[in-house]
C-alpha cells in the first residue's frame, strides 16, 4: 500500500497523519506493508494528481489525505471520520513581518473583502474563500505562496493551526498575525484509491474502532495541544464563513468527532 511522500507537508502533519493511518488500520485487522509513493523531484503534494489518480484506480495511489468537498466525494472513497477533529476549518493568518497593525484595525467583513489571499490553485479552500466575497490568488506551488507574501503580491496567507507557527518560524520574514482566526466547518478524510475497496472497508473500520476506545483523541492532543494553546482560539476575533462544497453526508450531529475551542 502506497501513500504520499512528505513533499511540503510539515514534519508535524505528515508525522500525525501516518500515525494515525497506522492506527486505523491496524484496528481495522488490515495487515500489509505501507511504504511511501516515489518521490518525482520538484513534486509536492499535489491534491489533484492525487485525486485525480484515485478516481481512476491507479496502482500506487492506494490512500492519501485531504479536505472533503461534494466534488471530491462524488468520485473518491471517503473514510467520514475527520482525522483533524475540524480543526483545518480553523485558519490563521501568516503575514509578512510587520503588518500586524493593518490587521489590527480590520472590523468586519467588508474591511477582509479589500484584502489579497493567497491559497493553493487546487485546494478547496480556494473555493470556499472566493464564495464569501474574498480575493483569493491560487498559483501551483507551495512556495510560490510563500514567495509572494513575501514580496507584498498578497496581503495574508491563511494556514490552519497546526502549520502557521511552525511555518513562521522556518520562513524568515513571516509571522503569524495575532488577533484574528477564519473558520468554516471542514473536514479532512481519508481517501482511498477505487480498486481498494477491502483497504477502504478495513480503514472505515479501523477509524471508527479509534473514535469509540478514545485512541484518535488522545492522538490528537498528544499531537497538538501546545499548539492549540499558543494559538487560544478562544480570545481571537472569528471571521465566520460558509463553505458551500461540505457534502451533505458530513456527520456535523456526531459531537464526539469535532474539536471546539
């Protein structure tokens, strides 16, 4: 069974999605090897290849990890267990260094219409941003992003908690902004290739397994909870949102799978 390469993941993601995986799947009785797909040089994780790929049912694309939309479920196996517990729903901003105080006398939503975003061209967020009136610019390459936040191209770069600090901290010129957070409800599945269809059962299974013995909880916060912290969501003005590709099937009633501040 083969899954993503690293590619610009950070270490902290692609450490807890494994794990995570590895988890699932051993509760769920699944008992084969799990190796990394061949890296190709200059190559991130691109959702669409993968995506794209799944829904063919190519060999070597067997599971991978992303944001759900109808789109993506409509053609893709999805296992509806939020590995993130919602919490890529839940964005702050990373900034060039020294813009805080433009930030700082935003009021409401019609002062972020007048900003420039940055996001992935292939991401969902994309989409979900640029459906409530923002000015989203969406190139190919992860650090083009970064590159152009840099340069003033854009105003503010949204990152989900668990990736703005850490990716400040290595990007010289780049801070997190201190006062707001976006959020809109998400959810960041499992997805498996189309010719796996007892890989898909096992992993349902096993995530499912993780959720009733408390495991994918514990997991999370081992993970993540100095983060959480750091970022006090709780004292943070809300720029709340609606996301327009949530599928109809995401389990919203099922409390137990969400994080909340």
């Amino acid at each position: 069974m083969e899954v993503p390469h690293q590619g610009a993941q950070s270490s902290l993601i692609y450490r807890y999605s494994l794990a995570l995986l590895d988890l699932a799947l051993k509760a769920g009785g699944w008992r084969g090897a799990m190796r990394e797909h061949p890296h190709r040089p200059g190559e991130d994780l691109q959702q669409g290849v993968w995506a794209r790929e799944m829904a063919r049912g190519t060999p070597g694309y067997d599971v991978c990890w992303f944001m759900t939309s109808a789109d993506r479920e409509r053609r893709l196996n999805a296992v509806r267990v939020p590995m993130y517990r919602g919490l890529f729903g839940w964005r702050l901003l990373l900034v060039a260094q020294g813009q805080q105080a433009r930030f700082s006398a935003l009021r409401g939503a019609q002062d972020w219409r007048q900003l420039s975003l940055v996001q992935g061209r292939d991401w969902p967020d994309t989409d979900i941003l640029r459906a409530n009136g923002l000015k989203v610019s969406g190139p190919d390459r992860y650090e083009t992003m970064l590159d152009w936040l840099r340069q003033g191209r854009v105003d503010a770069f949204p990152r989900a908690v668990v990736e703005a600090y850490v990716e400040a901290e290595t990007h010289p010129g780049l801070a997190v902004e201190s006062q707001w957070a976006l959020h809109y409800p998400t959810a960041l599945y499992f997805f498996v290739n189309r010719n796996r269809p007892a890989l898909l059962a096992r992993l349902r299974q096993g995530m499912e397994a993780l959720v009733d013995n408390g495991q994918l909880q514990h997991l999370f916060e081992s993970h993540f909870a100095p983060l959480l912290a750091r970022a006090d969501l709780g004292r943070r003005r809300v720029l709340r949102l609606r996301n327009p590709l949530l599928p109809l099937g995401t389990p919203l009633d099922r409390s137990a799978l969400w994080w909340r501040p």
